[in-house]
C-alpha cells in the first residue's frame, strides 16, 4: 500500500513550538561565537521559536522579535539573488554545490577545490555570491540588491548591526586570506575588497526568529512569500536553494543534522537556524551558544524536538505532512 501524507493542524504546530520552548528554555550548553568580538556580548538566554505556515499563519514561542545578527544565514538569500541573477545553471557554474565537509571559513577546501566549485553556504562560496550581485542603480547599487532580496523573502526591511559591522570588519583576517585566494584561482567576479565587505555587511544584518521563519516558508512554499502574498523567486529555484541547504546547512556537522533531525536547515553564528519543509512549513530558532562547528546548541535541539513531536521527516514518504492551515488566528 503506497504511504500517504500525515495531517497537521496548525493547534497541534503549536503545541509542539510550545513544548519545545518550555522544555529547553532554562537549558544551558554551548557558547557564544567569540571570534567576532560583539557575538560573546549577546545575552546567552535569548531564545525563540517560529514556524510560517505555508497560508501566512506564524505559530511562535519566546524571544522571537529580538534582532540578532543574520551571520551565515544570509548565504541563502543571496543565494538565491544569485540564482534570480543569473539563473540556477550558471551558479553552479560559477560557484557550485560542493558540500565540503569542513567549517564554514575553512581555507582547506579553497586549496583542495582550487578553480573548481565550492558552495553558496560555505564563506569562500558566499564572498563568490556576493562579487556576482548585479548593482541596482548607482554605486550603492549591490548593496540595495542584497536588501532588497531580504526584505522580498522576509517582508521586512532589514539594518545593518553598526557594532556588528565594526566587529566583525575589524577582525576578518581569515575571509580576507578568502577572498584573495578566490582572486588567485580566477572564482571572484568583482573586486575582492568591495566583495568581502559586501559579505562582512550582509552577515552584520539584523533579523529575527519570525523574519527568518518567512523566509523560510517562502522557500518551502516554492518562492512565493505566503504572509506578503508576493512570488519572489522562480518556483525552479526553490529545490536548488533546498539542496544546497540539505547539503551544507551545518558545514562539517551537517550529516548529523540531517541523520538526527529530518530536515534541511541552515546556521549562523549569531545563534539563527533556518528550517525548510518543502510544501509545508518553515521554521526559525534563534538562542546564541554554539556547539563547535557553530551551530546554535538550543536552536538545533528545539527544531529536533518538534519534528518529532509532530513525527515529521523529510526523507520518509509517510513522514511529510499536508498542513491544515485553516485555523483562526486565535488559535494559532
Ligand atoms: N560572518 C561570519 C564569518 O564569516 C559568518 C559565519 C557563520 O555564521 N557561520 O565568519
């Protein structure tokens, strides 16, 4: 007999987002990022839950409007600008898909990948991205690019941390080493110096654990932002940014993520974690300690929890879920 879908209501998202968060709110374990000066000063207790259902609908639990530093969350959506750029066959082509099974800045993989391809998720990939942003307009023009993709995929109009900003500018000696290297191997498509900052600006991006969770369902939901009602990018797109995703969303941790949790999701060092159920839903967690690849301790144990909680996974056909969404806001 062929499996067929389980149904979820949305009461029963929430109860799982609730359980979560009262379960793992006084839970400790991890450590703020340090390596960025400004990430070991934010409050370690923060901590929040979201899901966007694919009809608008936001389940949400704790810290959830607080605005934390996007960090490598931001590899997606300029990902995807990318790939509205410049379409999905020639980022492959010009950055690639190469889950490289190290850490995110990891200066390795450039030596062993050289000029063949590495991924939009990983540093080295994401400077790449960010050299290929077509300008809107005049000199600033990359950048209103970059933000207004986010506020596309969020609904919201995203602002630079300054204090993160500095932070982070005054002490990427490691991306630098990056974006020279790219230089080197002909794999940059603008200057290095203008590229690496454009990257160093858009990881220093406030959002929040509900922006991020619309961002979210927006890719779950094939490109079309379900709470500003807007098509923002080519439904083609949504399965590549997915893949990338599921690939390298936890850098070298990743093929545990994906073994324990049942779901593609991507991380930052400011604490965020972004969670893709294809045609179902997309969820946010936000809590800063990290484990040591520097992805959210808390985060990553809370979306575990309510996949399987709702007894979902996206590698079992009997395991994915139809969403009825139709319940009233004061319900949800
Ligand atoms: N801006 C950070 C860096 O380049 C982002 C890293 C991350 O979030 N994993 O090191």
């Amino acid at each position: 007999m062929a499996a067929s879908h389980k149904s979820i209501t949305a009461a029963e998202i929430k109860a799982a987002v609730d359980h979560a968060y009262e379960s793992l709110k006084d839970t400790t374990g991890g450590k703020n990022a340090d390596y960025i000066p400004y990430l070991a000063s934010v409050d370690p207790t923060l901590f929040g839950i979201s899901v966007c259902l694919l009809d608008g609908t936001v389940i949400s639990a704790g810290d959830v409007d607080h605005t934390f530093g996007i960090e490598s969350v931001s590899k997606v959506p300029t990902a995807i600008l990318a790939m509205r750029e410049y379409g999905a066959v020639d980022v492959l082509e010009k950055v690639g898909a190469d889950a490289t099974g190290l850490p995110f800045n990891s200066i390795m993989a450039l030596l062993l990948e050289k000029d063949r391809p590495s991924s939009p998720l990983v540093n080295a990939g994401a400077i790449a991205a960010c050299s290929l942003v077509e300008p809107i307009g005049d000199a600033d023009g990359k950048w209103r690019a970059i933000t207004t993709n986010i506020a596309e995929l969020t609904g919201h109009e995203p602002a630079v941390i300054e204090e993160l900003y500095r932070s982070e500018s005054a002490t990427d000696f490691n991306n630098r080493s990056i974006a020279w290297l790219l230089k080197d191997y002909g794999r940059i498509y603008d200057d290095p110096n203008l590229s690496l900052d454009l990257y160093t600006r858009q990881c220093s991006l406030g959002t929040t654990a509900h922006q991020l969770a619309i961002m979210a369902a927006t890719i779950a939901n094939d490109g079309f932002n379900p709470v500003t009602n807007k098509q923002v990018f080519d439904p083609d797109f949504a399965p590549k940014i997915t893949s990338l995703i599921t690939t390298v969303g936890f850098y070298e941790r990743t093929d545990d993520w994906l073994y324990k949790s049942g779901i593609p999701a991507k991380s930052g060092v400011g604490g965020g974690v972004l969670g893709i159920m294809p045609g179902m839903f997309g969820i946010a967690a936000f809590s800063p300690p990290l484990d040591e690849a520097g992805n959210s301790v808390k985060a990553q144990a809370a979306i575990r929890q309510i996949m399987q909680e709702l007894g979902l996974n996206i590698f079992a056909a009997s395991r994915l879920c139809v969403c009825q969404c139709a319940t009233p806001a004061s319900e949800a």
